[in-house]
C-alpha cells in the first residue's frame, strides 16, 4: 500500500496486519486500531509520518521500519521483536 502524493492525514481506523510493504511518501497515515503481528516492511519518506495509536500494536521478526520521516509512538501499547542480523 503507498500513501502518495497527498499532504494530508489518513486514519486507518481498522486492525492492520502488514505483511508486504507499507510506504508513506508524503502526509501522515495514523494506524489508530491494533496492529496484529505485522511483519512487513513501513517506509517513511522524508516529510511524512506514521503514528501509532490505541490498542496494542505488535511489529514482529522480519519486520522493518526505515526512510527518514517520522514515527511517532503515541498512545496505546507496542511490542518491537527486534533481531540482530
């Protein structure tokens, strides 16, 4: 799923479960439902935001998170399985 080219803000008011590829190319995309078991890649260009809030958010092996925009950990519980390579 890419979030482009609009500035504005997108909620994602439903559990999300990503286990392929999430790009935020510009604006901010709040995920304000659980994230169930996401092993997917999110990447955050430049500019652009992905806050998490409410419920309980869980990113799990494999699971990426890169570029160089904003990641904001709002509200809410999230669980981060973070392996070394």
């Amino acid at each position: 799923m890419t979030k482009s080219p609009t500035t504005g803000e997108t909620n994602i008011d439903v559990p999300l479960r990503n286990k392929g590829i999430l790009n935020i190319e510009s604006g901010a995309i709040h995920l304000t439902a659980s994230t169930n078991d996401s092993s997917g890649v999110i990447t955050i260009a430049g500019g652009a935001v992905l806050s998490v809030e409410n419920g309980t958010h869980r990113f799990v092996e494999n699971a990426a998170l890169t570029g160089r925009g904003t990641f904001d950990n709002g509200s809410g519980d999230h669980v981060f399985a973070l392996f070394a390579g």
